[in-house]
C-alpha cells in the first residue's frame, strides 16, 4: 500500500521569505501522481500544484514549485515571496495512474504560518 | 473552472434524525465523487468513493448502512448520515474527478468547501 509522509507538523515563515514544505512516499508503482493542497482556516481545500510521475521537469505555478526526486520518493514543496494569505495547512498526496478508483493518499499535512 | 460545492455549510441535528449531504459538480460532469470525513487538526480520512451509476465502494470501517451515498447524475452525489449520534460530528468534505477531456484534468479532485456537522 502507498504511503505519504510529511514530517514537519509546523512551519514558519517570514513575510516575503522563501520555505519548503517536504514530502516523501511510498510506493511500488512507477506511474501515478503528486498533489499540494492548500487548506486555509476556511477548510476550502485548494489545488497548489499537480505533478505527473512520468514527467522529469519539475512543476512550478507562479510562486509555487516543486522538487520531485522520482528515485527517492521525494516531492517538496517551495513557497518563495511569501504572503500572509500563505498561511494554512498543507497537504501532499498521491494518486495512483491505474485502476479506476483514482482516489488520493494524503499526508498528514504541515501547518504553515506566515509572520509579518 | 473545476468548481465543486457542498450544500448545507453547517447543519445541527438532533440525535435519531438524518442528515442529507448534496455535492455538485459546477462547472464539470463528474462519474467518481469522493466522501472524506476530517476531525480537527487531521487529515482527510476517505470514506467512500461514489460512482455515477452504480454503487459506492466504501472503505474498510465505514458502515454504508449509516453513510449512504447515492450518485444519480454527473453533476450530483449525496450522503445521507442515517440515525446521527453525536460521534458522527464531524466536517465532511466532498471532492470530484472530471471527466475526460475537458479544461480540468481528470486525475485531478476538485473539493467542494466542506459541510460541518453537529449532532447534539
């Protein structure tokens, strides 16, 4: 069974500062998919960024990137400019590419706090 | 695009009664909706996935006999908490898949903005 590991229960950062959130998995399969979510004090879970198993370039939307280390099971998260509206909980998941299930394997997320 | 909401936001219920849980699909059809429950300061725990069409599959723990879901469109899928006791409080967050070949990519689950529910 695949697994997600996010080892820091809390994260801080300094306004306009960069931070990465980590993330490491488990799994036998070699396609499948990578998530961040974002989960403000509202509870709205939000889409951070997706990435794809087979694709080596690293994903990246605006101030957001990752670091996907397919060999080592790795798949960071990189906030740079930080913003207090960064602040919130973060997830990281997986989603296996067969099957016709599709459902995700989330972490057990990271709290981020963003000071001004 | 690739919005999902959650109808109601909060409902408080007393014990005995059933709760009705809708989850739409906005801006996308949908065949697999997904039921997570989330107690505070965890993570999302799936309970069950629903498919357009046909029976949900539920995960291991979770009595389907409580939780009955019913997805009888591609836009539409609903949990019914049956008999609620105050273990059953909870936030309950819903997401959806789209289908194929549309803007949003199918591997991808939108969430709808989650139902917080409280059983006296």
């Amino acid at each position: 069974a695949q697994t997600v590991t996010q080892s820091q229960p809390e994260m801080s950062v300094q306004e306009a500062e960069t931070v990465t959130l980590s993330c490491t998995y488990d799994t036998s399969e070699s396609d499948y998919y990578l998530f961040w979510y974002k989960q403000p004090p509202s509870r709205q879970m939000i889409l951070v960024i997706r990435q794809e198993a087979y694709k080596q370039q690293n994903a990246t939307e605006n101030r957001f990137s990752v670091n996907f280390q397919k060999a080592a099971k790795s798949f960071s998260l990189k906030i740079s400019d930080s913003q207090l509206g960064d602040a919130a909980m973060y997830f990281c998941a997986y989603r296996s590419a067969g099957g016709s299930q599709g459902n995700l394997i989330f972490g057990k997320g990271t709290k981020l706090s963003v000071k001004p | 695009g690739a919005v999902v909401s959650q109808h109601p936001s909060r409902v408080i219920c007393k014990s005995g009664t059933s709760v009705k849980i809708e989850c739409r699909s906005l801006d996308f059809q949908a065949t697999t909706m997904f039921w997570y429950r989330q107690f505070p300061k965890q993570s999302l725990m799936l309970m069950a996935t629903s498919n357009e069409g046909s029976k949900a599959t539920y995960e291991q723990g979770v009595e389907k006999d409580k939780f009955l879901i019913n997805h009888a469109s591609l836009t539409l899928s609903t949990l019914t908490v049956t008999s609620a006791h105050p273990e059953d409080s909870s936030f309950y967050i819903c997401s959806a898949s789209p289908v194929g070949g549309g803007a949003s990519p199918s591997d991808t689950q939108y969430f709808g903005p989650g139902t917080r529910l409280t059983v006296l």
